[in-house]
C-alpha cells in the first residue's frame, strides 16, 4: 500500500483536508494503477514554531513582515 505523507501548516478547514486527501488520492491510483482503497494519505500539521527556515523559525519571520 502506498504511503503519502504530508508535512505542512495547518489546515483550518476540515474540507480543504478532504480536498487534499481527495486529490493525492487520484493522482496515486492514476500513477500506481491501485484501487483507491490502497492508498494511504497521512496530513501532518506543524505549527509555525516549530518549522523554521532559512536559519528562522517561520513564526518569526511572519512577525516581520
């Protein structure tokens, strides 16, 4: 079974998660020729301070602009 994870910010609305889930979903049976049922897609939401790049957290770096 194909395992799709996604790291990102959080979703505020439970339809754009479904969205989301719904989208990667076809694009992994259209790829791997799978039955939807075979697809796994796992949302990881990760607030703005605990992400940071280029060397600042993105909590930060929303505070400047």
């Amino acid at each position: 079974m194909p395992l799709i994870t996604v790291d990102g910010p959080r979703l505020a609305e439970v339809e754009r998660k479904r969205q989301l889930v719904e989208k990667l979903t076809q694009a992994a049976v259209e790829v791997y020729g799978l039955p939807k049922e075979a697809i796994i897609v796992l949302i990881r939401e990760n607030a703005p301070e605990n992400v940071g790049v280029a060397g600042q957290l993105i909590a930060d770096r929303h505070r400047e602009a």
